[in-house]
C-alpha cells in the first residue's frame, strides 16, 4: 500500500518545505520567512485576533516573498522598500491564490508593501488593504532589521526607535504600539535568532486541519514548480515538462494510478534545490567552472534535504532527488549504484535529460528527435541511464513529447498570465525576444 493511502500530507509541512527552499537563494535572508510568520503571529495575538487569521498570517509569513524570483530583488528588499516592491507582492499572491487553502494568505501578501501613509493605506489602487497585511508589513521590516543578528539583545533599543519613528507614516500606529508592546519581551528576540521556529509555530496555532489529499497536493507542488521554474527564462517550464513525461513513462511502466500522481509529484518537486544555485550559473551558455559545476551538484541533495521534512513523501522525495544518480555509480550526490536506485528514480533521470534536451531554450533551440535518440543511447552505452526506461521512451516517442509539449504549454500560458496581471516585464517576453539566438553545443554536463 502506498505511503498516500495511509496518511495525508499536512500542508503545513509542504509550506516550510517550500520556504525554506525560497530562503536558500541567499545565505543573507536565512529564516526570513519563518521570522516574519513568528513575529506576525506575535503581533496577532497582542491584538488578540481571532486564531482563523493567525493561521492565515503565518502562512502569508512564510510565503510572503515567493514572488521574488532573482536575488538582486531579494536583496533589495533587505536594504529598503523600492516601489517596485509592490511587484514581487502582486506576482506573489498571483502564484498562490489559485490553490484555494491559500486564498486568504494570498490576500493579505498581496499589500504586504503598502506604507500606512497616515490612513491612506487603507486603500491601495481602488482595492481595500486589509490590516493583515500591514500586520506583514511591520513583521516584515522588524524582521529584515532583526537579521541573524548574535548580540540582537544589544540591537532591540534600536530597531523599537526605527519603528517608532514610522508609526503612522509607514506603519499603522495601533500596529506599532501592539509591537512596541511585545518587543519588551528579550524571549520574542532570542526565539527569531536561536529558536528552531518551524517547531514552534505549529505549536501557537494547531495546523492538522491542514490535511491535503494526493491532489491536493499536486496542486500545490505545481505553484512550487512554478516557483522553481520562474527564476530564469532558461529553466522556464522546465519543471512542467519533466513531471509530465515522468508521469506517462510511469504509467507506461505499469505503475499504479496513486504512484502517476506521486511521480507527477516528484517531478515538480525535482529541482526544488536549484533556488541554491545562482541565476548566472543556471543561465551560463559555456562549460561551467569547477566551482560553477559544484554549485550545481549540490542542487539534488538540497532537494532531498528539504523533501524529508515532509511527513509521508520519503518515495516521492528518492524519485525526485535521485535523478542525477548514474547506474554506473558515477552520478551526484550518494553515488547510488545499480540496483541501489530505484526505478521510478530512473525514470525521473530520463525525464529529465529527455525534456532538457528536446525542450526550447532561449540559446537554442530543442533537438530533433534522431538527436534526442543518440544521445539517450549514447548514456545507455555508458551505463548511465537505465536501457529499459529509455526502450520505453523510444517505442512511444510522440506520445510522450506530445505530452510534454502539451504540459509545458499549458505551464507557459499560466505564468504568462500571472506576470502580465503583475505588469512586470516577464520572463516569456524574454523568451520569444531570445529564441532566434543560435544553438549552441552542449556542455558535456548536460545541464538537466
Ligand atoms: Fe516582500
Ligand atoms: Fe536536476
Ligand atoms: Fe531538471
């Protein structure tokens, strides 16, 4: 019996899963979302709100920069609140209202950067800001100046005087005093900077009502791909298109229906720790640097570290980050041989270089299918790729790029969508701008 048939998944897990996996984008913004989710939560109970919103507020805490898919924006943040905040909180709350769980958090991260501006934020372009959101945005600001800092004991004085001094142009002043209050408190300090805080925040609110069925919780996954996917128009689809072809080859294989779903699962979740990588090594046209190549190998065990905080995904999680081990031992990051590698993790790795190859990037264009053939056979001569897998691809070679174009199509349409409802130049325009740039040979690391 699968894991799926005996326990659900709680989304409370996913959601750290997720966030941890977006604060890896940069060392500096480790904890970012967990602290903001504590001290909003922290705010909401000196303002004894009702425990529905302080659910919602701890999931729009641990969510609330999703939106933001380049480190320089990240960064950014950090030091100020540009205008163009408001983007990332638009697109933001674009990528997550869709799953219905979430739809309240994606309304309150979607004014997250509105100034109070002495009552005018009540209100942001015609549409009601509700005091949730400001609620984010001060637990937002106090988070960003909190840091990692060690001594932050020896830092409180100053961080309650930087706020002071903007309630009510940037703050909503009962807010403030409500922040002002608990910031008293030295435990509040010490739990940001020491505290493992994804074991405490289920604590202060119970989240099992949060159980996700199998679907459910693709729907989820499939914002994380998104995510993973909208950091860089060379990755872009990416994701959608290998958990398409890794499910059909799955059921080609004669997996159950519950497992399709799982490995439909796995594959967006494939390349969850490429957010460790940075832009210029995911988007480098040349051979990459030795030190380029380690960050990329580190990409998969990211994957697999973040996965095993989720309750009841331990097959899903060796589908998902397996897929850059090698039959022949040679592969990263366990080195896993042979039989040691189990077959819907083979089918992941071939989902993987199929769709990476035959897809469109902006550099080049995808390869034809003799192409595509010979460079299969040829990591099936090396001992690299598993020869049944990829038997199985070649005797239903249409079907399944029919499939993967299909889904990545459909994953291209709803990200344009969403970026052109941020009226942010998107990453598709990139593309379609970009896509007469010549092909240029691979490196002999493909990069999958
Ligand atoms: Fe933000
Ligand atoms: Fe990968
Ligand atoms: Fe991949």
């Amino acid at each position: 019996m699968s894991e799926f048939e005996q326990n659900d998944v709680n989304m409370f897990d996913l959601l750290i899963c997720l966030t941890k996996a977006v604060d890896l984008i940069s060392h500096e913004l480790e904890n970012h979302h967990q602290q903001v989710a504590y001290l909003a939560l922290r705010i909401a109970e000196q303002l004894r709100l009702p425990v529905e919103q302080k659910k919602d507020l701890i999931l729009a805490g641990l969510l609330h920069d999703v939106g933001t898919i380049s480190l320089d924006e990240r960064l950014e943040l950090i030091e100020n609140e540009p205008l163009t905040a408001q983007n990332h909180a638009l697109r933001g709350a674009k990528l997550i209202e869709g799953f219905s769980p979430l739809h309240h958090a994606a309304d309150i991260i979607r004014f997250h950067h509105v100034p109070w501006n002495y009552g005018e934020g009540n209100f942001f372009q015609g549409n009601r800001v509700s005091q949730l959101s400001h609620i984010l945005h001060l637990a937002d600001r106090v988070a960003v100046l909190t840091g990692s800092n060690q001594n932050i004991l020896g830092k409180v004085k100053e961080i309650r005087k930087a706020i002071l001094s903007q309630k009510g142009r940037n703050f909503q002043p009962e807010l403030a005093d409500a922040f002002l209050e608990i910031s008293a408190q030295e435990y509040i300090w010490l739990d940001l900077v020491y505290s493992p805080l994804i074991y405490i925040l289920p604590k202060a609110v119970t989240f099992d009502t949060l159980e996700l069925s199998l679907d459910e919780v693709i729907g989820l996954t499939g914002i994380f791909s998104n995510i993973i996917d909208s950091r860089s128009p060379f990755t872009a689809y990416h994701s959608a298109g290998v958990a398409s072809t890794a499910e059909k080859l799955a059921e080609l294989a004669g997996f159950s229906e519950v497992e399709c779903k799982m490995m439909l699962v796995a594959g967006n979740l494939h390349d969850l720790g490429k957010l460790a990588v940075r832009r210029e090594v995911l988007e480098k046209q040349d051979r990459l640097n030795a030190e380029e190549f380690n960050e990329i190998r580190s990409h998969t065990f990211h994957t697999y570290r973040l996965l095993e905080l989720i309750k009841g995904f331990e097959t899903i999680n060796q589908w998902a980050s397996f897929h850059h081990e090698k039959l022949n031992g040679k592969g990263y990051p366990f080195h896993l041989k042979g039989a040691n590698i189990p077959l819907g993790s083979r089918i992941m790795a071939v989902a993987d270089i199929f769709t990476a190859i035959s897809e469109n990037r902006p550099y080049r264009q995808g390869m034809e299918q003799q192409e595509v053939v010979s460079v299969l056979q040829s990591m099936v001569g090396d001992g690299a790729i598993c020869p049944k897998v990829v038997a199985l691809l070649l005797s239903n070679y249409e079907l399944i790029d029919e499939t993967r174009k299909t889904a990545q199509q459909k994953a291209r349409y709803s990200f344009t969508v969403s970026l052109t409802e941020t009226r942010k130049k998107s990453a598709i325009l990139q593309i379609e701008e970009d896509s007469s740039v010549n092909f240029l040979p691979e490196d002999e690391e493909l990069k999958v």
